[in-house]
C-alpha cells in the first residue's frame, strides 16, 4: 500500500555553480542562472509504503504525515531564497533533482510508519521530478 500527501512552498533560487565562470554558467543555465534569482510555486508529493495497521486501518496517518513533511521541509523552505537561506541546502545547486534528493534526506529518518517512497517535485506546470532514494 502507499500513501501520499501533498504540499505547496514558493521559493526563489539561481542555478548557478561557483565552479565555472559566466559564460559557462550561461551556457548551461541560460535565464535560471539570473544573478537576482526567480521562483516557483513547488509542489512536493510525498509518498509512504508499508502495510495497513489491523488497529488503525493506515499505513500512516495523513495528519502525521503532513506534519512530518511540514516541520522537517515546507516550513523551513517557504518563502526563501534557496541558495541563502536554508541550512540543509548549502552549497547545494538547487535544481529540483537536487532539491527531491536533499528533501528525501530530511524525511527520510522522520518516517517511523511504512518507509519513504517516493517524492515527487513539481517546479512548474510542465516540469517535476521523482525521487526514490536510488543513490542513497
């Protein structure tokens, strides 16, 4: 069985690596390497596998589940900058796969009912993202 809940954040970033110069930095994230940043309104799914408890007909509880989402990811990203601003993602280039994976990470250990599935990062209408944990 998985369960999934689903949650908003806005957010601005810049895709930019310190690594390279501009032209490489234009090159590769063209508009999204803005030296003033841009945004999007996110939607992160995030999905739980387990078996149905006999005492409690869940796998998890959806509130609790929101909840866990909120306190270790939405609360701490929501009207951020997301190069600046957020302490688990410094020095991270944040594009939405970088940004599902550092996510899986926070929610990861918090799940103590089924294990994480799944996320999925939806940056805009047309563009998301799945995570699995495959490289963890």
């Amino acid at each position: 069985m998985i369960v999934t809940a689903r949650l908003t954040f806005s957010a601005a970033h810049r895709l930019n690596n310190p690594k390279y110069d501009a032209e490489w930095n234009r090159r590769v994230y063209a508009k999204c390497d803005n030296p003033k940043g841009h945004g999007h309104n996110y939607v992160i799914t995030v999905s739980v596998q387990g078996k149905i408890d006999p005492e409690t007909g869940m796998v998890i509880d959806l509130k609790k589940l929101k909840d866990i989402v909120r306190r270790r990811v939405t609360d701490r990203v929501d009207h951020t900058n997301l190069n600046e601003d957020v302490d688990f993602l410094q020095g991270v280039i944040p594009t939405a796969e970088n940004l599902a994976r550092a996510f899986w990470q926070q929610l990861a250990p918090a799940i103590d009912q089924g294990t994480l599935h799944e996320i999925v990062l939806q940056e805009t209408e047309k563009n998301s993202v799945v995570y699995r944990g495959e490289d963890e």
